[in-house]
C-alpha cells in the first residue's frame, strides 16, 4: 500500500468515503425499521451503544498514543508495529474476561438482551479495536485512497449481508452477524503482517509509555460514556422503548453533524501534533480549529432543519415524532465536536490525565441531570439536560487546553459565527416555515463570513503541511 496525495485529495477520499459509508447507513435505516419494530430497534441501540463502551475498554487508548510518539518519532513505523502488537496481544485476555462476565451476569440481564446478541456484540467490539491502528495508521502515512477502499468495501459488504440476513428472517441476529462478517473480511487485509502475531509479546518502553499515555483516555471515554451514552439506559429506566427508539433515530440523524467534518477531521487529528512543531504552527492550529467549529455549526443547522423533512419521506409513521428531537440533538452534537477540536493543549504532554479528570467530573453530573430532565419534562428535558453538560464540557476543555498551550482563537469571530446557529436549532420546531428558512440563510451567511478569512489560500498548504 504505496500512495501519497495532495492534502485537497485526501480530503476528497475522506469524503467520498464518508458519504459513501454513512449514505448506506442512512439508507439501511429504512430497511432495518421495516423488519424491526421500535422496541427491537431500540435493543439494537443499546447494543450497539455498548459496543462503542466496548471498543473504548479493547482500544486501550492506543491511537492517541500513536499520533502523539509517532510525531516525533525518526521512525514512526517502528511505533506503530510495537503498538499494534501490544493491541493485538491485549485484546484475547480482555475479550475472554468480558464474555465470562457476561455469561454469568446472563440470568440478570432483561430478556431482550439474549446471551448469544451480547456475545456477538463482544466479537464485534474486539476485531473492531484490531482494526483501529491500522486505520489510523492509513492516515498518518496519507493513503487515504487505501483507507476509502477499505472502509467503503467493509460498509458495502456489511449492507448487503444485513439486508440478506434480514429478507432470510435472523432479524437482530442477522443485523449483528452481518457486522461481525464484514469486520472479519477488513481484519484480514489489513493486517497482513503475520509475524507480528507470532511475536512473543514483550513490553518495551515506548509500549509502557503508550500504556501510560493511553489508559488514561481508557477511563477517560468510559466517563464520556455516561455524559453521551448512558441517556439511553436512562430513557429505557424511565421512559419507554418506543421513546428511546424514537430518540435512537433521531441520533442516527444527528450523528450526520459529525460526519460532514469528519473529512476535515480524519486528516487533521493526527496531523495536528506534529503541527505544534512547525514554524506559525499555533496560528494555523488556531485558525484550523476554529474553521472546524464553524463547519461543525452550518452542519448542525442544515441537518436540523432538513433532517425531519427526511424523517417524514424514509421512515414509518410511528417513527415521525423523532422530528421533534432532532434539532436540538445536532445543536449536542455540534457543541461535542466543538470540544474535541479546541482540546489540543491537553494531548501534548506525556500525560492525558487532565482528560480524565474533566470527563470523570461530567460524568457524575451527567446521569443525575439526564433524570431530572427526564422526570421534569421527558424526552425534551433529557435534550435540554444534555445540551448544557456538552457546553459545559466545551467551556471545561478550552480553558483546561489553553492552560496547557495556549493558541491564538479568534474568539470574536467564533462566536459571532456560533451564537445564531445554536440560538435557529433551540427554537426551530416552533418556527413557521418561512421564519425558519430565513433564520437558516442568516445564520449560514453569519458562518461563511466568520469562515472565509480562516480559509487557506492554497488547499495544499492547509495546516501547513504539504501534501
């Protein structure tokens, strides 16, 4: 796998991979609610929710670690075999710890959750976590043409095999033996390297740095899983099954915020250390991450308020209520990836402890605010809840990165780019239409005016790296 582009078209495969792999995801969510009903729908939510904890336990906090020792490191390809084998060694005992567990807390489980859904759902989580430094390491060497194959071909494979497994009648089975086929087959091309499994494993001192740089984010992601994942098991206690599948649907919708940066993202988290080394490199990492915000917002309001549009043409009936949601689930999810783009003081050091400790304050916070707000004013109070716990975390993340390193953000600009946006999504469903699509054009013009300047003059000096 030999390539190397332009910084313009890596972006270019980044999105056609993007819009490819979430296109089909979008477009099996139709499918799946038509041979699902909510309540099914909403058991596969929350494993799915738990394969996400999953992979956050399996990850071992191993890719932040790669992006932050390969930076500076004269041979970064030296790093990421020493860390993929750690991976791969460390994944086997964990994986068998977690399905011990799971079968002997089995019989305590509700019964929609049957043994062998958790325990595929295990599988899932563990080749997808072997898959992760190898993807990672696609982007930091620049082939993001071999990353778009790799990922594109597993989301093609995966939405057919899911559509088969359903139109044969497997039903949730099926939905999950489709995942673990399709993460089997991408395993296999990407790790080729057979002499690292046969390796006898040893930890070296880049191994017991990266453990030591890693872990934190291990408990760190755990906590973030309360603050945006524990809203579900919280809707299921105290709600319904069909409120939480109603709220799953709208997620699936507002996860489409991040994914229209993630172009932009996928090349710039990796890259954006090395950038603490370059010449101007605090003004562009300032500039950069502002224009990422930014971006983060227009996508916010467009999903917001075309979204439900799509929701009534797709979805059945019984799922429409999910209109209501969605604006301010984007407005959550612009704020989340706001905070992850202005947080860069935090990863420069050897240490990622300050990660864990704001998350694990949140963390505390978060479940007692999504209960109020669910008892005081259901599904609607539970957003309120969580908008605020994200802008908090935004707030918490600046001022504790800028401690660290301080970078030049022209905060004027941000918000004066920011503010209509998040003010249009918390008002939108009471809105006439003609009001609403004034107020879109407002705050979309707001945003181009604030972005124009950040803009690079040539895409491949973007960040100031060449391509």
């Amino acid at each position: 796998m030999k390539s190397k582009l332009t910084v313009a078209r890596q972006m270019m495969f980044y999105a056609l991979g993007l819009l490819l792999m979430k296109g089909i995801s979008l477009l099996m969510l139709p499918v799946i609610t038509r041979y699902l009903s909510p309540a099914e729908y909403g058991v596969l939510d929350a494993l799915l929710t738990w394969l996400n904890v999953l992979g956050i336990i399996l990850g071992l906090g191993l890719t932040e670690a790669l992006y932050r020792f390969s930076a500076q490191h004269k041979h970064p390809h030296w790093i990421y075999q020493q860390l993929l084998q750690l991976q791969l060694w460390a994944i086997l005992p964990i994986l068998l710890l977690c399905a011990l567990v799971v079968t002997l807390m089995a019989d305590s489980l509700p019964a929609a959750l049957q043994l062998p859904l958790l325990l595929m759902t295990l599988a899932v989580a563990a080749l997808a976590s072997a898959m992760t430094l190898p993807l990672c390491w696609l982007r930091l060497q620049d082939q993001a043409d071999w990353f778009f194959y790799c990922t594109a071909g597993k989301a093609l494979l995966q939405a057919l095999c899911c559509w088969l497994f359903l139109e044969w009648g497997y039903g949730l089975t099926g939905v999950l033996a489709a995942s673990l086929l399709s993460h089997v087959v991408l395993l296999a091309l990407l790790v080729k390297d057979a002499g690292i499994l046969r390796q006898k494993p040893h930890f070296d001192l880049i191994q017991r740095q990266s453990l030591s740089y890693g872990l934190p984010l291990v408990f760190s992601g755990l906590c973030l899983f309360l603050v945006c994942g524990a809203e579900r098991w919280i809707i299921a206690g105290t709600l319904s099954a069909r409120d939480l599948a109603l709220y799953a649907v709208a997620s699936q919708f507002a996860l489409m915020v991040a994914v229209c940066i993630e172009p932009f993202t996928l090349w710039w988290f990796p890259k954006r250390l090395t950038l603490v080394q370059h010449p101007q490199g605090l003004q562009q990492l300032a500039n950069s991450a502002t224009l990422g915000c930014v971006l983060a917002m227009v996508a916010a309001v467009c999903i917001g308020t075309a979204g439900p549009v799509l929701i009534y043409q797709l979805l059945p009936v019984s799922y429409h209520q999910a209109t209501s949601l969605l604006p301010l689930l984007c407005l959550a999810m612009a704020l989340k990836q706001c905070s992850h783009l202005l947080n860069t003081g935090c990863y420069t050091g050897h240490s990622t402890t300050q990660v864990g400790k704001i998350n694990a304050y949140l963390a505390v916070l978060a479940p007692i605010a999504y209960v109020t707000g669910c008892v005081l004013a259901d599904l609607h109070g539970l957003l309120l809840s969580l908008i605020l716990l994200y802008f908090g975390r935004l707030v918490w993340f600046y001022r504790a990165s800028q401690s660290l390193l301080r970078l030049p953000y022209p905060l004027g600009r941000l918000a004066i780019a920011l503010l209509p946006s998040a003010a249009l999504l918390a008002i939108s469903t009471t809105l006439p239409l003609w009001l609403l699509l004034l107020g879109t054009v407002l705050a979309l013009t707001c945003s181009v005016v604030v972005a124009m300047p950040l803009l690079p003059s040539r895409p491949q000096r973007l960040l100031g790296v060449a391509g």
